[in-house]
C-alpha cells in the first residue's frame, strides 16, 4: 500500500527496530513506548484496521496474537504480565492505518486503559 509506513518497514523503505520475522508478520520496537518494552506485530498483508478484518484474515489474526505471546514468552514476560492492544479508528485511538496489535510489558498496567 502506498504511503502506508507499516507497508514501508515491512519492504525495508523505511529503518525499525525488528524483534522477530516470519512469512506472515514482523514485529518491532515502537518509536514512541508506551513501556520499557513496546512492539508492534503487523502482518505483511496490509489492512487497515480490525473493523476491516474478514473472513481470509482469520488466520493471520490468530497468528499475531500467538506471535505476541511467543515474544512475551522469549523476552521473559510471561510470569509476570503483559499487555496486548488493537486500536481500532479514530475513537479507538489509532493512529496508523495498517492494522497492528501492540505489545506492552515491564510495568503495571490499569484496566481500563484511558
Ligand atoms: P496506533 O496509535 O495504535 O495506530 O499505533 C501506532 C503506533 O505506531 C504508535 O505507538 C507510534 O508510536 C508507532 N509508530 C509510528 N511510526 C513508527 C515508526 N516509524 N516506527 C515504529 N513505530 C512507529
Ligand atoms: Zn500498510
């Protein structure tokens, strides 16, 4: 997609921080944490947000979720907590048009979120 950013790190236009890769999605360091640790999962095929998700995206939704666990899991997050997050359009606070689930973790989190 055209002037998308995600797409752009995604092809290597654009420089991240990545933490993980597969045929599927790339996860990297949020330029802006919200946490000690912050990444971004996206998946390779760009769309736009969860209320754009159809029936062909079930499974890649279900792979970033499980990519999300495995890197809270490789980066020792997994006794303790994390927290994981899909804003979704303008009232859901997103802010990038590539669909993306974040995950936070090494603090507390409140629930709910502001
Ligand atoms: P959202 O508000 O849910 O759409 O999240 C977009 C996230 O992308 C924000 O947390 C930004 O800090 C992050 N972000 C924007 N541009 C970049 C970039 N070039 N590299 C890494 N993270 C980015
Ligand atoms: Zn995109």
């Amino acid at each position: 997609m055209k002037n998308c950013i995600f797409c752009k790190i995604i092809s290597g236009d654009l420089p991240s921080s990545k933490v993980f890769e597969d045929e599927t999605c790339v996860a990297f360091k949020d330029i802006h944490p919200q946490a000690p640790f912050h990444v971004l999962i996206v998946p390779r095929e760009h769309f736009d947000s969860l209320d754009k998700a159809e029936e062909k995206h079930k499974e890649t939704l279900g792979h970033l979720l499980l990519t999300a666990a495995e890197i809270a899991r490789r980066e020792g997050f997994s006794q303790k907590g994390y927290r994981v997050v899909i804003n979704t359009n303008a009232d859901g606070g997103q802010t990038v048009f590539h669909l993306h689930v974040h995950l936070l973790a090494g603090r507390i989190f409140v629930f709910p979120p502001g």
